[in-house]
C-alpha cells in the first residue's frame, strides 16, 4: 500500500459529507484487499476489482464509477473501506451483474434503491446503478 497516498486520500474524504471517490483513484495505490469485497469467502484480490471497476470507466455505456466509502479510517495501515460502488451512464442492471460476476456482488440495482442522495447523483447527467457487498 503507498501509505502518503492513503493518507491523502484520507485527507481529501474527510472534507465531504458522503464520502465519494472516482474509482481510478480509489484504487491508485490501494493493495489492502480489506478496503473492498472482504465478506468475500475467496476474494479475487484487488487486481481483479481494479480490473472489472475501472474497465467500466472504459465503456461506452458509461460515465463514470464512484466509489462510496463507508468507513473512511478503519486504521492507520488500511485503506478507506467502500461497500459500494456507484456507475454513472446507460449500462443496463445486466449489463453491470455481468461485468462484475467475478466480484461477486451481493445486489446491483438502481441508485434510488440503495438510498443515494440526489447531490451525489447530480454529479452526472445520466442515470445511476449501484452494486454493494455485503
């Protein structure tokens, strides 16, 4: 884990009320396989998260993929811990159940579902699906 990076990250989070990161940047640095998917029994490691989450930055069909921290600090040698990643665009629910079979999700469905609050989803244009681990 680059440990200045985490803590710029951290940083940077505690200024915002609903914690929200660019996926690029949740995972620049990030090796701590405890900061997302860790109800997993055989977690993928986080290459594959990496992979699957910001190759959906690369679709057409989307906009953009946030991740939502949930715990911004869960120690001084962890990175932020996120159960829930937002994408952005016109990618269908499937579609997402799809590309991210291998994570191993525990729901995917549209942002209003899991609650997310209109500023977060006002930061783009199209509409929202979420995918959340348990």
């Amino acid at each position: 884990m680059d440990a200045e990076k985490c803590r710029e990250l951290k940083a940077e989070l505690t200024a915002q009320e609903r914690p929200a990161v660019p996926i690029g940047r949740f995972f620049d640095g990030n090796d701590d396989v405890a900061s997302i998917g860790c109800n997993l029994l055989e977690h993928p490691g986080m290459a594959a998260f990496r992979e699957a989450l910001v190759g959906l930055t690369r679709r057409p069909d989307v906009e953009a993929v946030y991740a939502l921290i949930a715990e911004l600090d869960p120690g001084e040698d962890s990175w932020p811990f996120t159960d829930t990643v937002l994408v952005f665009g016109r990618i269908s629910a499937q579609d997402l159940e799809q590309a991210l079979r291998k994570l191993e999700p525990d729901e995917v469905g549209s942002a209003a579902e899991f609650g997310i609050d209109d500023e977060l989803l006002s930061k783009h244009a199209g509409p929202a699906l979420a995918a959340w681990w348990d």
